[in-house]
C-alpha cells in the first residue's frame, strides 16, 4: 500500500477515537480499529459490488503505533483485485494526533469480501 502521507488521497472514513473504545492503559483497542476497517472496506465493496457482502477474510495486520484518546483516525480503501464474486481491498489506517498536523500510519491490512444476493448466496460483481 503505501508509506507517505495520506493527504492526496480520498478516506473512506474518518472519525475521532473516543474515551470509550479505550483499553485501561489508555490506548483504543485494537478491535475497534480493526471495526473502522471491516466498516470502510465495507463500504467500498458495496459501492463495487453495487449491493450486498460480506467480510471472509482478512489477511495479517501489525499495528505500528498506538491511538489514544482524541487522535483522528482516517481509514483508506484501495481496490486491489476483483474475482468473479469476490473483492480483495487494500486498508490502511492513519492517525493525526489532536493539536499536529502531521498523519502517522497506524496498521494496513487486506479484506476479502463475496458479493452477495438477496439469498445471501454468492452472486457475481458487476463488470465495470
């Protein structure tokens, strides 16, 4: 994915970390980074897929620094392949500390989600 700023780029997501997503030594779980992931992959796979799927698989992550209370967090979304029914998106999180300006990547991962149909069966994405 990649190593340097983030600020050309358009963020799938951005929020605030919050006092309640805090472990008690002050830092945000990792779950619920994971959970603004899964959220923003999500939503891109929805938007290439032009309607329902699902998360099946997330391939290994390493988080490189921590985020505390307050930090904005911003999740990026890259398409890297698209299967019959199935889509693998680049994530990458970056955090700005409150008061600085500048971005710190946080972790990277890859998601592989299946469209799916009404069912809930796997169904094919769209072509273009």
């Amino acid at each position: 994915m990649h190593d340097t700023s983030p600020d050309s780029r358009r963020p799938a997501l951005r929020t605030i970390a919050m006092p309640a997503d805090m472990n008690l030594s002050g830092d945000i779980f990792g779950g619920w980074i994971m959970a603004q992931m899964d959220m923003a992959a999500g939503a891109t796979a929805g938007m290439i897929a032009q309607g329902r799927t699902a998360t099946v698989a997330v391939d290994a992550m390493a988080f490189l620094q921590p985020v505390k209370v307050g930090d904005e967090v911003t999740v990026f979304t890259e398409l890297l392949r698209v299967g019959t029914s199935s889509m693998r998106i680049g994530v990458e999180v970056w955090r700005r500390k409150r008061m600085e300006a500048e971005a710190e990547k946080v972790t990277e991962g890859v998601f592989t989600f299946v469209a799916l149909d009404a069912e809930g069966r796997p169904r094919p994405v769209p072509k273009g």
